[in-house]
C-alpha cells in the first residue's frame, strides 16, 4: 500500500458516508477525464467531468443521508413508543400503589381505634373492679 493510498483511506474514513461519494465521484470523474481525453482538451472535459462527478456525489450523498435520517427517525418513533407505553404503566402503576397505602392507611386508622377504644373499655373494666 503507497502513501498516498493510505492518505486516500484516511481521509474517506474521517468524511460522513455521502461525502465518501462525493469525493470518490469527483475523483473518479477528474482522473476518468484525464485518462480517456488526455492532452489539450484534458483540461476541458475535466472540468466537465468534475461538475458532473460533483453533481452525481451530491445526488448520492443527499439520497444517502435521507435515508439514514429516515432510518434514525424511524428507529426514534419506536424508542418514543417504548417510553410513552413505559411511562403509561408505571403511571398506572403508581396509581394503584397509592390506593393500597391509601387503603392500609385506612386499615391501620381503624385498626388504632379499635385498639384505643378496648384500651379504654380495658381500663373502665379494671377501675370498675378495682372499687
């Protein structure tokens, strides 16, 4: 592997996947051009090639992003769905824990007056004998 291969991997990991094209587009047609027009025209149908490889890198780029945007926000509306289910029963969840602490709270007020009002027949009880 030379150098400059090297240096071309590099840069084309570091670029975003649609610029990956974009480059590989333009190179391919600037190098295409000149190989296949060369000598004084070269420089004319280069740079026509290089408009239309840009043009088609674009093209490709941007269809490739809207995908992956479209792909990302598919996957979002589902991780969105999950949450608001989620978030959905542990409301309802929450709901019904409060009723039974509502409910032994009750249970336990009543369980106290019942308590205080033995207590209190206990003791009438214990002075009544005690006279």
């Amino acid at each position: 592997m030379s150098r400059s291969e090297v240096k071309v991997e590099i840069f084309a990991a570091k670029a975003e996947p649609y610029q990956k094209y974009l480059v590989f587009g333009v190179a391919a047609a600037f190098f295409g051009g000149l190989v296949i027009f060369g000598g004084v025209w070269a420089l004319v149908i280069a740079v026509v090639c290089l408009v239309v490889g840009i043009m088609l890198g674009l093209v490709v780029g941007i269809e490739l992003a809207r995908r992956d945007l479209a792909d990302e926000m598919t996957a979002l509306r589902a991780q969105y769905e999950a949450a608001s289910e989620l978030v959905y029963k542990l409301s309802e969840e929450r709901t019904i824990q409060e009723e039974r602490a509502e409910s032994a709270e009750r249970d336990l007020m009543t369980t106290v007056a019942e308590k205080t009002s033995l207590r209190a027949q206990l003791d009438a009880l214990h002075t009544d004998g005690d006279a």
